[in-house]
C-alpha cells in the first residue's frame, strides 16, 4: 500500500532515486478527465479520527504522497488504518499515543493538525512543530491561540508543542492573523472545541470548502457545529463523538489546474466531478482573461478559443483567489500577450518558481509581494526544478505550453497533491513520461 519512500512536505528532500517528469509540449490538451478527491479536506478528516475509539470509513481519499503520509502518522499514534482504491477505514486502539513524531510531522506541515483531537482527545498532545518551508514563514501562533484560549497549557519544548488540560473549556476565538484567517488553525481549533465543555465561537474563522467539509464530518461524528463555510463558527461541546462515514469532497485545486491545462495549451477539456460552486473566484478571472467556460451537470468544460488577455491577480482567502491557484495562474500570464500583475497576499514570499519560469523564457520581474508579467509569444522547453506542490504544477503547465522538451526534477513534490497526474495528462493526449534523475 505505501507507494514510495516517504516524502513530500516543506523542506526535506527524498532520499534514494528520484523521478523526472519529462514533457514534449506543444500539445492541445482536448478531453475529459475527473477530478480526485481534495487532500486539504482529507488530511483534516483523517485527523479527526482521533477524535473516536470507533471505526470511521472515509472515501473519495486521494491516493498522495500527503495522505500516505497521514495514514503513517495515524498508525504512530496508535490507530489501524486500512487504505484501498480511495476507502480510507481508521478504526481504534487500545491506546492512543499522544505523541506526534518530528520524523513525520517535519515531512508534512498539515501533521500539524493532529494536535487539536489529540487534545481534545486525550487532554494531552505533543506534536512536533512542523519546521521551516519553501513557499514562506509559516507560523503557529494561531493554532496556539486557539488551543490555550480553550484551557490548554501550552508549551514549546525541543521543537514540540506539548499541550495539557484538565479540561477544555467553550471560549469566544478570534482567529485572525496578520494575513487574514488560517485554514489549519481553524481545523484545530474546531477539532479541539467539539469535546470542550460548552460554547465556543471561533471569529474570523476561515471559510475555505475543506474547513466545511471537515465541520460536515465532525457533524457526522455527533458534534454540534453551526456556521461552518462562514467567518464565525460556533461549536457547542459533547461528551463522546462516534464514528461516521463520509466523502471528501472534490479537489477545487486540482480542477483549477486542469481548467489551465486546458487554457495554457489551447485545447478544450471536460472536467469531471467538480464543485464550481468552489471555484468562482478562478472561473471569473479566467473568463475575464477571455476563456469559454461552460458548466454541465456536476462538470466544468473550459475552451480556448481565442488570444487571451492579461489580467491581474490578487491572491486572498476563500472566497478570493486561492494562493494554491497562483503558480499556475502566473504559468499561464506568462504565455498570454500583455502585462500583468501577480499580487500574493497569504505567502508574500510564494515566488520560487519565477526564476525557473524564467529559464524557460518567460519574463516575469518579481517586485515584493508581486510579480510583473509580460507575455511572450512562447516558452521553450528546459530542465527546470520543482520546489513545492504548486509551483511543480507551474511548471509541468509550462512544460505542456513550451516548444520542445522540459523536465521537471524533483516530481515528489507534484505527487503530494496531484492523484495519478501523469495518466490523467496522458488521457488528455499530452506526452509526458518519468525519467530518472
Ligand atoms: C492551508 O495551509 C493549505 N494546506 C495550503 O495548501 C494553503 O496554501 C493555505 O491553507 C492557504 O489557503 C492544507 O490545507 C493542508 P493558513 P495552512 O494557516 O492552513 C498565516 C497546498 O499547496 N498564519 O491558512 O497552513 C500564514 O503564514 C498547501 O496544498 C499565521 O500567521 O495555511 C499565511 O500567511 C500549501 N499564523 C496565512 O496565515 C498561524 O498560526 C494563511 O495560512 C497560521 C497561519
């Protein structure tokens, strides 16, 4: 079941041989495809199975280097996972262990978020912080936050937060930080508060699809949440949670991707099994910049059809613009005649793939928190290195749009996020393949 050497996450590197994903681009990417389920609700959901002692069954789990991750970090805490074709079954222990290890928890920042139901829990975690990352300062303040206002004693000790109540106590959060809410910190929060004793209300709570995918799970569980998908949250505390069985929802990121796939390359592609009600934000750009996008049943179809224009992109929380989508939307503007202006306003740093779009012919000038884009007419082709999750889509979108052959060195990072991404390209008629490195 475990797919490869374990990998992925901020700052550490894979051990042993690594993949290459070779490109010939030059292709219009035309056909369908479906969309997997999203990892930043299934990580969340998988960690709120620490919340039971009984069996929950979660499907439509993407099968990820991060969820693989995941699955190992339930097992070191004590819980018997099962994972097959998507049906993720966690049933419980004995015992759990409230002890997060810095050996996982360093290789995924979203690790992280076992430390709300293991407090909620067991009243007691220690879980490693999550380190450094490529994309910017990722702090955790929020998550503390949160965590004491509810009761805990919290503190940092040889890189671990270690958290201890007698009890967790309903409390009125604010939530906000300097770069607005914080899909994670809320996660935990929620997580802690459904076994707190009383009210909580979670203020400035982050709205993103997969926070509510989460609440509908704890939901499921038994807990009592109101106002999830909206910037206040309120949980009223209960006894015991219970098992439940629930299905992720689909992945707005990888959709969105796909939709400039579709775009980058000049083609015209289905895409199955989305929410586009997740994804208004995009689809309003895209169509701004001039793409024909229609919406059948539960599925987006997006077609090139003519020059498309340059726009400008401000990235913000949900509803805005997803930082997750800001890559991918520079890739495009790269190859789209005109100027425009990247603004990143969750990770003023989220810029590393500039220099490598860059090599590749584009011209991007990177001033702050903003990136200026002047179109050129094409990219060429040219080995070019990954840096994280996003910026690899970046660069394979890239590689899909560039004249002869790119590849794109350390692919693990494309495989934390994107479910069987070479097959699906493939199904769409790119030519891609994996090279050793
Ligand atoms: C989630 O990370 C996602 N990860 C990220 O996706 C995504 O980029 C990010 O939300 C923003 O949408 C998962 O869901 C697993 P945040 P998270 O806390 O929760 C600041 C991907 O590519 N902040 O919402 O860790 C923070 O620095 C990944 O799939 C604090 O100041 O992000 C940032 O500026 C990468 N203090 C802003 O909040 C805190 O305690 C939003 O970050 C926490 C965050």
């Amino acid at each position: 079941m475990d797919p490869a050497p374990l990998m992925g996450g901020c700052h550490k590197e894979r051990k042993g041989g690594v993949d290459k994903l070779a490109i010939e681009g030059g292709v219009k990417l035309k056909g369908e495809v479906t969309v997997s389920g999203a990892k930043n609700a299934a990580l969340p959901i998988m960690a709120a199975t620490l919340l039971t002692d009984d069996a929950c069954v979660i499907k439509g789990v993407p099968f990820l280097r991060d969820t693989n991750t995941m699955v190992k970090i339930l097992r070191s805490l004590g819980k018997n996972v099962e994972f097959e074709n998507g049906v993720l079954t966690v049933t419980g222990s004995k015992k759990l262990n409230h002890v997060a290890d810095y050996k996982l928890v360093s290789t995924m920042r979203a690790s992280f978020c076992v430390l709300g139901p293991l407090l909620g829990k067991l009243k007691k975690a220690k879980v490693s912080l999550p380190g450094g990352c490529v994309i910017g300062n990722r702090p955790v303040d929020l998550h503390l936050k949160g965590i004491k206002l509810l009761g805990a004693d919290v503190d940092i000790d040889s890189g671990y937060v270690v958290a201890n109540a007698d009890r967790l106590k309903g409390a009125h959060i604010y939530l906000g930080g300097v770069y607005g809410s914080s899909v994670l910190a809320t996660d935990n929060v929620m997580m802690a508060a459904v076994l707190a004793q009383g009210k909580t209300v979670v203020e400035s709570a982050a709205c993103e699809p997969e926070v509510a995918d989460l609440a509908e799970f704890l939901i499921k569980m038994g807990a009592k949440i109101r106002g999830h998908g909206t910037p206040i949250i309120e949980i009223e505390g209960v006894k015991r949670l219970h098992g439940a069985s629930h299905t992720i929802i689909s992945d707005r990121i990888e959709a969105g991707t796909l939709m400039i796939a579709a775009l980058i390359t000049r083609g015209d592609i289905l895409i199955k099994n989305v929410n586009f009600k997740h994804l208004g934000a995009l689809i309003d750009k895209l169509e701004e910049a001039g793409a024909v996008i229609t919406k059948p049943d539960d599925s987006i179809r997006v077609r090139y059809s003519k020059p498309l224009r340059a726009v400008n992109v401000t990235t913000l929380p949900y509803p805005g613009l997803p930082t997750d989508m800001q890559a991918q939307l520079m890739a495009l503007m790269s190859v789209t005649s005109g100027t425009s202006v990247i603004t990143e306003k969750i990770y003023p740093d989220r810029f590393v793939h500039v220099a490598e779009l860059n090599r590749m012919g584009a011209n991007i000038q990177k001033e702050g928190p903003h990136a200026i884009i002047q179109g050129v007419d094409v990219l060429s082709g040219a080995p070019v290195m990954a840096s994280d999750l996003r910026a690899s889509a970046c660069l394979v979108l890239a590689g899909l749009a560039a004249r002869g052959k790119t590849t794109v060195s350390r692919i693990y990072h494309l495989e934390r996020g994107y479910e069987n991404v070479e097959e699906k390209l493939k199904k769409l008629g790119a030519r891609v393949w994996r090279e050793k490195e």
